[in-house]
C-alpha cells in the first residue's frame, strides 16, 4: 500500500533530529493517519533508537506506564514512542 505523507512528517522528522530532543505530541481526529505518518517518520532512524509502545487497552493503570518507562530507563533509547 502506499504511503500517503501527512503534513505532520517533515516537522516531527526535523524535531526528533534536533538536540536537544523534546516531547513531541501528535494529535488529531480519529483515522486520519497519526500512527502510520509517525512510524514512517521514526522508521528513519536506527531501529535500535526507538522504543515503541501501544496505548491501546493499556493506559487502565499507571502501572503499565511506569514499567514501560522502566524498560527503557538505561537504555540508550533516543526515541520514544506511545501511541
């Protein structure tokens, strides 16, 4: 399937290779393409950067965060992402 690039891209791209890096935070309507112009974006980077988690049915307790933060807390992660 092709990639349709969102707008978005080319500025999350041009942030997440400034230093130093800061939170980014895509939003916007339901089904308009955030998670697949963000994993086009980070796929940019060396996968072994990028730690990747999914929101979805997991943000019923800070528990789950927290140990998401913890796995990659010491890790030379540069990129986070929860979607």
């Amino acid at each position: 399937m092709k990639h349709i690039k969102r707008f978005f891209e080319e500025v999350l791209e041009t942030r997440l290779k400034e230093k130093p890096r800061y939170i980014q935070v895509v939003i916007g309507p339901r089904q308009v393409g955030k998670t697949s112009g963000v994993l086009e974006v980070v796929k940019q980077f060396p996968t072994e950067e990028i730690a990747y988690f999914s929101c979805d049915d997991e943000l019923t307790s800070s528990d789950w965060f927290l140990r998401c933060v913890q796995e990659v807390t010491g890790q030379r992660k540069k990129i986070v992402v929860f979607d």
